[in-house]
C-alpha cells in the first residue's frame, strides 16, 4: 500500500503517525503488527501506526503501485460461523450457512416467516442480529436493550430466544467455561493457551473459541495466500488486504478467498466460511 502525500494532515496540528517519515519503507507504510499480542493471538498493531487503526477516512489515503488494484477481501461473519462450527449445533451452521444468519435465526426463533427477506422483516432482523452481537460480545439484557432501543424485557426476550434456538451451541459454550475453570486454561485448535485464575471474567473464556480460533485462520489463510504467489498488503481482524496487477485483479481476488476457504476448512474440521 503506498500512502498519498500525507502533509496537509500534517497541518491539522495533529500528531498523526502518518506524518513520520520513519514508518515509510520502500515508498509503503510499515509497521509491527504485534502478532500474538492480545490474549486471543490476534495481532495488535498500535492504533496511532496501523493505517485501519485511525479515523475511517484515513483509508482514503491508501491507494496502490500504478497499474496495480487494492482489494479487501473478508470473511463473512466469521466468528457467528466458528462458533457454529465448533459447536456443532446445527441450528446455528444452517443459520450461517443461508447466507443471513440473522434473518434465518428470526425465522429458527418463528419470529419471522419462512419467507422473511432483509426487505420485508429488516426491522425484525436487525433486533436478532444486535442479539446474536450481544451474545458474541457477553452483553446483558440492559446493554442490549439500550442498542436496540427497547426495554429490557424485550431484550430479555431475544437473548431467551437465542438460548432456546442455540441450544447446542449453549451447551458448549458453557462446557468451555465449566472446563476452564476446572483445568485452569483453554486452547484453540493449534494449541495458543489463555491461561485463567479464579477470578478470570467467563465473558472473556467464552469468547476465546471465537477470536482465538479467528485468529489462527488469518494466520493459515496469509500462508496459503502467500505460497499462491499473491502479494499481502496487511491482515486485518478477519480479512486480507492484497495489491495485484489491474489485470489480474479477478483472478487474484478469486485465488485468495480460496485460500482464506481452505484455511476455514483446516481450523474448523472441513465447515467452510
């Protein structure tokens, strides 16, 4: 990625990291990604060098090589569709698999018709889709009232629904907890370790499965991405950056969401995202 010509931002009188000309090299921004830093294994880039750490409109500096095309290429739904894997609860892997979680989770809950679109029930899906964020994030009913903008007896309500249509996944996730607590640490499918104490917050265990297990696709999927000869630009949380000829951009894109498929395929026991 090459970063236009940053010294209007300068004049703003902010001290923005873009500025510097030490975190330039070869004419591309660099920085430490901080691979392994969170607790997950995510990497962790400081927000003041990483270039998606900033305000959103700074990515409108990113432009590529002449001749060349960026592209930002993710998963849909990644963690939804990891813990649906690792679950095993078929309710969810349907969900996922339907292409709109949210909407067939509504429909799972027969909060929505069978023949429920984004466009005649968005109002009904985008409740179910703040719940099933709540429950990835380990938020109560009080929070999840105050996003969705109704009373906590309704979001009472749709977190119930999710552990009614989940149950599987429910029954795992708790066994994650449960296990944790007693054996004092919890791994993802390639052996990266949270260690716990007594006091460990289980929010936290029951979203390691998810953002551990994410992260270790990501790193999977620039391996495979690499070996295939295409250029990385950045990872970044769940997708890939590449920059590849405007020729070949296509072919290009099309080769990396077969690595980042296969990666899913190899963390998640063969269940595609």
């Amino acid at each position: 990625m090459v970063c236009r010509d940053s010294d209007s931002i300068s004049q703003t009188g902010e001290d923005l990291w873009l500025a510097r000309p030490e975190t330039y090299f070869c004419n591309q921004i660099a920085c430490l990604l901080s691979a392994f830093q969170s607790r997950t294994g995510r990497n962790q880039p400081s927000n003041y060098k990483f270039i998606f750490g900033p305000a959103v409109w700074l990515r409108h500096l990113i432009q590529p090589q002449p001749g060349y095309r960026l592209a930002y290429i993710d998963w849909s739904q990644q963690e939804f569709g990891i813990a649906a894997a690792l679950s095993h609860d078929p309710q969810m892997q349907s969900a996922y698999l339907s292409g709109d979680p949210y909407l067939t989770f509504a429909v799972h809950a027969d909060a929505a018709p069978p023949s429920a679109t984004k466009l005649s029930h968005g109002a009904i899906r985008e409740q179910f889709k703040a719940c099933a964020l709540a429950v990835q994030y380990g938020m109560g009913q009080e929070s999840l009232a105050n996003r969705i903008g109704r009373s906590p007896s309704h979001a009472r309500e749709l977190l119930t629904l999710h552990r009614e249509t989940f149950r599987q996944f429910w029954k795992w996730s708790n066994g994650a907890v449960d296990f944790t607590m007693l054996h004092g640490s919890i791994q993802t499918v390639f052996g990266w370790r949270l260690h716990v104490g007594p006091a460990s917050n289980s929010r936290s265990i029951r979203n390691f499965p998810r953002q551990g297990n994410g992260a270790e696709m990501l790193r999977l999927a620039c391996c495979l991405t690499t070996e295939r000869g295409i250029s990385i630009c950045a990872p970044v949380h769940d997708a890939i950056v590449i920059e590849a000829p405007q020729s070949e951009l296509s072919e290009v894109v099309s080769q990396t969401q077969k690595a980042m498929v296969e990666a899913s395929e190899v963390v998640l026991a063969s269940f595609q995202l």
